[in-house]
C-alpha cells in the first residue's frame, strides 16, 4: 500500500487493473473484519463497481452496472451500501462531480485530498499531512471538524499544458 505518493498521472493509462481491483477488495476484506462490518455481497459488488476504473462513477452508472440478477429493487440499496463504504474510508465521495472514487490507501485513516480536474474530470488522491493539518486547525478555530476528504479544484498536468 502507498503511503503518500500521488498516483501515477497516467493511472488509466495501460496497465494490469485487476490487481487494482484486487487489491482494493482485499484491503476492503481488511478493513471491515478489523472494524467488526460486514463487507455484505452488495457492498462488495458497488465497490467493485466504484474500482472498474480509476475515474470517478455516479450511483446511476453503478445501478446500471450491477448484474441484473443482483440489481436491487430499490435504488436505495445501493445507496446505502455507497454510504457504508464512504463510512468505513474505502470510497470517497466528490461533492462537485456527485460521483464516486475507489481509494488506494483504505487502510489507513485519513482524511485526503482530492485534486479534481475541470477539464478532462480526472481525479487525483493525494494524502498531504501538512494540507490536513493546516486545514483541520483553521477549521478548529471555528469549532469544525473535517470528516470527509477535500476537494481541490483545478487543473490536471496534461489539461494545463505542463506535462
Ligand atoms: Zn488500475
Ligand atoms: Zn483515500
Ligand atoms: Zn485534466
């Protein structure tokens, strides 16, 4: 698992995504057996979903993906798993796109920080300590505590012409 290394720029560029996907099921089977929750079938089935790329996907296009068989009746359902895995860190929700994005680095609590790009809507994790530091105080001079990851709006390299 990376510690704080951003993730590779072409990270949708070719490689052996099934081990992305494996790997973030497994950490999911971690994370839940040392926090006592149940990875439910439909909870695995959406992250599995969340994974099937590493841009960000909506709950529609989830609803959309799950096999027939296994398509709830309700859209709440899978909602409600969403809302789980946002919970226990393994996706982490964008407020600005209304999508979801697998997390590479489940294991560890934290908070993160999303570069999100306008243009090609490329979505970049970072885990900045000093970023979340200095947000987190200014934040507690006002009696606010952060709990979701931030969302930086921008730019990605390639958009700006830098890479
Ligand atoms: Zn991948
Ligand atoms: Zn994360
Ligand atoms: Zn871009």
């Amino acid at each position: 698992m990376k510690i704080s290394s951003v993730k590779p720029a072409a990270a949708a560029a070719k490689h052996d995504h099934s081990r992305c996907v494996g790997d973030a099921l497994r950490a999911a089977e971690r994370v839940c057996a040392d926090r006592v929750v149940r990875l439910t079938p439909i909870r695995r089935r959406v992250l599995e979903i969340v994974w099937s790329s590493h841009d960000p996907i909506g709950a529609y296009d989830i609803i959309a993906k799950l096999p027939r068989g296994d398509r709830p009746a309700a859209p709440m359902t899978v909602y409600r798993a969403l809302d789980f895995l946002v919970e226990q860190g393994l996706v982490h929700r964008l407020d600005s796109l209304n999508a979801f994005i697998g997390c590479d680095r489940a294991t560890e609590r934290h908070a993160g920080q999303l570069l999100v790009c306008g243009r090609c809507g490329k979505v970049t994790e970072i885990d900045d300590p000093r970023v979340q530091r200095a947000v987190d105080a200014a934040a507690a001079e006002h009696g606010f505590r952060c709990d979701a990851a931030l969302e930086v709006k921008g730019l990605c390299a390639r958009c700006s012409g830098a890479a």
